[in-house]
C-alpha cells in the first residue's frame, strides 16, 4: 500500500456529476496511482503516480461541495493509496451531509491489517466512506448482475448508518454506461461495461476514453 503526500493528491479524471457512479447524482474522482495491478484493469492508464494533475485536499474538497451533488464517488487508480488526503476531502463532504463511497482494489482483510499496522491514513478513509466497494478486479469473474461492481468477488460494505438507504439504493440502481461528446469530439465514457459491450457502442463514434472499474 503506497504513502503518498499528506495533503495533496494526484487526480487522473474529475467528473463533476454522474449517474453512473453509485447512487443518485455523485461528483466521481479517479485518483492518478495503484499498487495493485489487476490483470485485466479497465485502467492501466492510472496505475502511474506520475501523469494527472496534482490538488491540494482543501481545493479538492471546495470543487466537490461546489457540485452541490449527492456525495462523492472515490475510483482509481487506487483511493488507499493515496488515503490521508482523500480521508480529509471525504470527511468534509460527509461534514456537509453528503455520501461517500469508495471503490478500492483491497480486500476488507487488507484494509483492516493496514488499520492494524497504524496505517492512520487509511484508518481515517474507512471512517469517512459510507459504502466501501472492496476487492481487486479478477477478469475471469466479471460481474454482469451488480451495478458497479468489475467482478463477482468485490465486496458492497456499508460502513456507517448515517445513510442507511444508501446500500439498498446501491442494489436497486441498475448498471450504467455515460458517454459524452464533447464540442471538439472527443468521446468520454465512465461506467462500466466489458470491451465487447464497449466497442459495440462506441464502433461509430472514434476516440474513446474509458474510466470504468474500480
Ligand atoms: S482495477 Fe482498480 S485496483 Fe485493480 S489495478 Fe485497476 S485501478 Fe488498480
């Protein structure tokens, strides 16, 4: 599990409002960085720490609660990975009422052993996320009943009461795929779906960028 700067974070996509990153409308951030490595990862591109754009926690958390959306989607890259200051943003939107969910390619047991071994950082990200999606991407389990979820191994643990509709809500969403054009055409795309599905949709539309597993 890799430290990174105490306040400041490296972003690789901001995305200030969608429906297809958990429950209602969500500001959703992929963090630039992961350790982890799943073979098979939808975003190979975010597995350097170099490469996006660098935010201070105290401008992060002043763009999200701008938003003024439902709570904060964290992705990767990998979010534990860059845990102390992505524990400060999440804890202001909580502050402000909001939900947290946070996608990490961790299992629950290695998130609790870093807590354990007085990783703080990480301790104070668990306590600030309401619903924790745990679990590397494994290619040959790929989920096609959950919303959100890569493969059927990843684990929905809601950790706190503070949004108690929050996990029904998460099972009740159906899975979504957004695409947007932009003016200059390029083609942006977040959700998730298989490669398949994927150049099915996107066979007449060229350039693609893809942001879609936890
Ligand atoms: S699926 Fe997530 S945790 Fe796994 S390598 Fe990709 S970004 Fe990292």
């Amino acid at each position: 599990m890799s430290s990174t700067s105490e306040d400041r974070v490296r972003i690789g996509r901001y995305l200030a409002r969608t429906r297809a990153e958990g429950p209602g409308e969500r500001t959703a951030v992929w963090v630039q960085g992961c350790t982890i490595h799943c073979a098979g990862c939808f975003n190979p591109h975010l597995w350097t720490f170099r490469g996006g754009a660098e935010w201070t926690a105290t401008d992060l958390l002043a763009r999200v609660l701008a938003e003024e959306t439902d709570g904060l989607t964290l992705l990767g890259g990998e979010p534990f990975d860059h845990a102390a200051p992505l524990a400060a943003v999440a804890a202001g939107v909580r502050d402000a009422g909001r939900s947290v969910m946070t996608f990490s390619g961790y299992t629950t047991a290695q998130l609790d052993a870093a807590v354990r071994g007085g990783r703080t950082g990480v301790a104070a990200l668990l306590a600030a996320t309401d619903l924790l999606i745990a679990g590397p991407f494994v290619a040959g389990l790929v989920d096609r009943a959950r919303p959100w979820a890569g493969s059927t191994n990843q684990e929905f643990v809601p950790l706190s009461d503070r949004f108690p509709d929050l996990l029904a809500a998460a099972r009740s969403t159906p899975d979504r795929l957004e695409i947007t054009v932009a003016a200059d055409g390029l083609v942006s795309v977040n959700g998730w779906a298989d490669d398949d599905t994927l150049d099915a949709l996107l066979h007449d539309l060229g350039r693609r960028t893809v942001s879609p597993a936890p």
